[in-house]
C-alpha cells in the first residue's frame, strides 16, 4: 500500500523547513550532520515556537479566534463581505478548507517536536542533564499543547508521534487525549522546579504544563463524561493528581496575582495613561507583558514584513482583527484602535454581568461602552455588521501620542515597533494565566478558597462553592481569552447558549435588526456537530478515503449564506 504523507503540514516540514531536514539544504546542514550541538537542539527547540506564531498570520482560521466569535459572549462581527467572522459566530462553514493554514501550522509544530524528541539523545555537549531536560520537556509540552488545541477544535485528528510517513485515520480521541496526558506527564517530570522568575520569557515551564494538564482533564472528563484522563502507557490520572499539580504550581511557581486586573491589559500602559482619562482617575499602570500572572503566552516581535505569512505572525494579527473599523479608531475612540471589526460584543454579557456584579471593576475593565466611552462613535462604519456597541478591551489596538501626534500603537514608543496600524501590535497572547489556574483548582477540588482569591482582587464579597458560582466567576474573570466557549462545551451548557443569541438587538450597517440563527438555528447546528469543526477537504482529500469528515458538515445547513 502506498504510504502517503498526507498531512500537508509534514509535507512542508520536509520541503519548507528543508533549513535543517533536507540534504539539498543551502545552509549545508541535513539528516547527517543535524543535530548535533547543543546550539541545534535551541534551534530545533525555536523551530516549534515558531509554528504558534505563524498560524496567527491567518488568525480567522484558528483554535482561539474560533473560541472567541462562537462563544455567546461575541458576534462575528466584520464588514458584509466578512462571512468567515460571522460563519464562525454562527457555528457554520465557508469555504472547504477553511482551517487548512492552522491545520498546517499546528501538524508542522508536531512534527519538528516529533523531530526534536527523536534526536535529543544524539545531541553531545550538554552542559547538564537539567539542560537537556528542560528542552525535551519544552518539546513534549509544545506537542501536547498543539494536539490539544487540535483535538478541541475538531475532535478526533489523525495521532502522529514518529517521523515515519504514514496515512492514518482519525485516531479515537481516547488515543490523542492518552498521549497527550503522557507528553504533558513527561513535561512536569522533566522541567524543573524552578520559580518563573529564573525561566525564560515565552518559554515552556513545569507550572505552565501542570496547568495544561489541568485544563486538559477538565476539557476531556467534562465533555467525554469520563471520571479519569487516560495515559498512554497505559495508567490514568485521577483528580487528586491534578489538584496536587495545581497546587504545586500555586505554591511554587512565583506566579500571582497582579495587584489590579486592569494593569493585566495595555490600554494601561504608561504612554498611553498619560491621555487616557479611565486609566488615569483608576491609577492604572500596566504590569507588562511577562507579568507574575502570565503562566505561558505567545511572544510577539517587531520583524514584522509582508514577504510572508511567517513573518507577518511576528505581530499580534488577533489585535488588528478585534480593533474597530474604518472611522472608528481615531482621536474620538482613543485610545482604542482600528481593525477589521470582528468580535462585536453581546449586549448579553453585559446585561447579565452587570445584573449579577454591579460593582464588578472587571466589567467596565474588560468592555467598552461606546455610549458613556466614546465621544463620537460611529455606527455602521465601513459597514460594519453584528455591532451592538460593546467591544472587548484585552486585544484591540491601543493607540498613543506622540509628541501631538497620535500614533497607531504604544509599541512604537516602548518597544520600536514599525507605526503601522497591521503590524505594529507585539502585545503577548496570554494562554495560561494565574488566575484560571486558581478557578481550576477551585472546580476540581469544589472549594471556594481560590474562587474568592480571586474575587478579592476585585474588592466582591467572598462566596459559598458551587458549580454555577464558578461558572459565573470564569465568565467574568476570563472573558475574551479563548476559554469560554470550550468552557460551555464540557460543561453541557453550549447549545443552550448559542441558542439564546437568537434574537438579540444588533445593528447590521448601521440598522437595527436582531440577531438571526441561520442554517436551521444554533441549536440544530451544535447538536448536529458536537461543537467540532470540519477538517480541511484537502486533507480528506489527500488521504484517499482513510480519513473521513467530521459529521454535521457537508450539507446545505452548514455553510453560511451571508447576511
């Protein structure tokens, strides 16, 4: 049987990434002479992180920006012609291969960590065994991580762990999670206990994959409705192990909390405070990128070039495709941005937010109101669509002045970034933060110790456990940062909430209208997939009938027509 590299991500990784695979390679170094330093096993080790950053050059088709517009907190948003933010918001398809540029991205990172792992014991010069150990651990880590994503996005995916070209099947997703458990269990065993402080910046630590682990277990036993997480060498891990991890991150690590949730977010940073009024009267001051409460994040630089998508992921693309469109964005929107306008906020959050914590700091921190926040806002700019008058404040444009003149990012000033309103955004892309790893901790031991930790920062008054507390407490806490719609499938709740969006007020050009369902309604089109994405028809495709497409996808209902 022809053996068929399928995954087209593997198949870049043997021509795109030939730098240090390929024998015919122009930098002279090939499966014969690579790796053998120390030296390569770093950049074998960058290789991998650089695959987060490139799949954000196309940031529409990805696992967070998918999180984001199909949760119920956030609409599609975007112009009329932006069916892939409002297909997405409606659970629906637009084109066959949508995903394809994350498929590639996330299949090329397995693979070099794949490449990695095999070659690390062939590597001499090792100043330690801590050393070499703390990279192999980054490695499983980063294998993990992008199974995870994978398999939350759709389901069951084809379970590559070894360098040989092979057509597989989508594996049963009891296999992806045991290996994932086993990389991450790896990780933990490797890297040292070693306070943040005294690692690297962007780097993989143990914290940061005993909170991994964390959210892997809840993701898995919720959704699967198991009470374990498989391992692939054939033990489990129970729930005690994992509030032991937790614990020993919250007790180890170095991270906290940051003394203000607000300075968590740029639009407090020290250029652009000086003429923003919210920041100023709250005594607001940014922690920084790399702050006490960031567990893991991806890094953002300023070589930032339209030559290619790869170096077009240097900058935060999430940003500019969050900021407000067209003539919006300016003097009368300072300090916010614009972009492309996708993510309008659901009056929803707001309404039920405000309801339940009146005098919650973290709403006005992580909303903006255009109706007490901006001067002149204006409506249906650049025919904006979905809009409802609230956007979320984490990752938008944050603008500054320079010397009288207003600038398109506070990263001109503090970090030389080119002024540019597309690529001038380096803020980090917080994956794993302190404050969810104390939330999970809380849920998995039914404690409320931790939720009021949290709680307290904020100045809200301390609160008995239960499970709809904490749910209200991750709504609140993690708004806008890739977790709640994952958080509403594993706790059951998804259909219910994309089916109460139906009918919600929006303005679609500047016009009132409501929201409408689509393909049958939200309802119909959770059930009908699980929650899970199509994979790439290309990929299907290539694989000559072995792997077969995700169910609920291919029909009439599941494309979206436009509005």
């Amino acid at each position: 049987m022809k053996k068929l590299l399928y995954i087209a991500a593997m198949m870049i990784s043997l021509t795109g990434c030939e730098k240090f695979l390929d024998s015919e390679d122009y930098t002279k170094k090939n499966t014969g002479n690579f790796p053998q330093t120390v030296a390569d096993a770093n950049q074998m080790i960058t290789g991998i992180y650089s695959t987060l950053s490139q799949a954000i050059s196309n940031p529409q088709n990805t696992h967070f920006y998918a999180a984001e517009l199909a949760s119920d907190d956030r609409f599609g948003g975007g112009g009329e012609n932006d069916k892939d933010m409002q297909g997405l918001d409606h659970l629906m398809n637009t084109k066959p291969s949508r995903f394809e540029t994350y498929w590639t991205a996330r299949y090329q990172g397995i693979y070099r960590a794949n490449t990695a792992l095999a070659n690390f014991d062939n590597i001499e010069g090792w100043e330690s065994e801590a050393q070499k150990n703390q990279l192999k651990g980054e490695a499983y880590f980063l294998r993990a991580l992008f199974y995870f994503e994978l398999s939350q996005m759709f389901g069951e995916v084809p379970l590559v762990i070894s360098l040989e070209a092979q057509n597989l099947p989508k594996a049963p997703a009891d296999e992806t999670y045991a290996q994932i458990a086993f990389d991450l269990q790896e990780a933990i065993n490797l890297m040292p206990n070693t306070a943040y402080t005294n690692t690297v910046a962007g780097h993989a630590t143990r914290w940061a994959a005993e909170a991994l682990m964390a959210r892997v277990f809840l993701f898995y036993t919720g959704y699967y409705q198991k009470t374990s997480l498989p391992v692939a060498n054939g033990n489990a891990i129970e729930k005690s192990q994992v509030i032991s991890w937790l614990e020993d991150c919250i007790n180890n690590s170095g991270h906290d909390l940051v003394s203000d949730f607000r300075n968590l977010w740029p639009y407090t940073n020290e250029y652009t405070a000086l003429d923003y009024d919210y920041a100023k009267n709250n005594n607001l001051k940014w922690e920084g990128d790399g702050n006490k409460e960031t567990v893991f994040a991806v890094k953002f630089g300023i070589s930032v070039d339209w030559g290619t998508d790869y170096q077009l992921g240097y900058s935060n693309q999430y940003v500019l495709h969050f900021g407000l469109r067209s003539n919006n964005g300016g003097a009368a929107t300072f300090p916010f941005g614009a972009g492309w306008g996708a993510g309008p906020v659901n009056t929803g959050l707001w309404n039920a937010w405000r309801q339940a914590e009146p005098n919650d700091i973290r709403r006005t921190g992580s909303i903006l109101n255009v109706e007490t926040g901006v001067a002149d806002y204006i409506y249906g700019a650049d025919a904006q669509m979905e809009e409802t008058g609230f956007w979320q404040k984490k990752y938008i444009p944050i603008r500054a002045y320079s010397n009288g003149t207003l600038i398109n990012s506070y990263a001109v000033l503090k970090d030389n970034a080119i002024d540019d309103m597309q690529r001038s955004h380096m803020q980090d892309l917080i994956l794993i933060r302190f404050a969810d790893v104390l939330l999970m901790h809380a849920e998995l031991k039914e404690d409320a110790t931790n939720l009021n930790r949290v709680r307290a920062r904020v100045n809200l008054p301390t609160v008995s456990y239960s499970l709809d507390a904490l749910k209200r407490e991750r709504r609140w806490e993690l708004a806008f940062e890739g977790l709640r719609y994952f958080d509403l499938m594993r706790w059951g709740d998804a259909a219910n909430a994309l089916a109460a969006q139906e009918g919600v007020d929006i303005k679609n050009k500047g016009v009132d209208t409501r929201m409408r369902a689509f393909g049958g309604g939200y309802r119909a089109r959770y059930e009908a997939t699980g929650g899970f994405w199509p994979l790439p028809e290309s990929q299907i495709q290539l694989s000559e009938g072995v792997m077969t497409q995700n169910r609920g996808w291919g029909t009439p209902e599941a494309e979206f027509p436009g509005w």
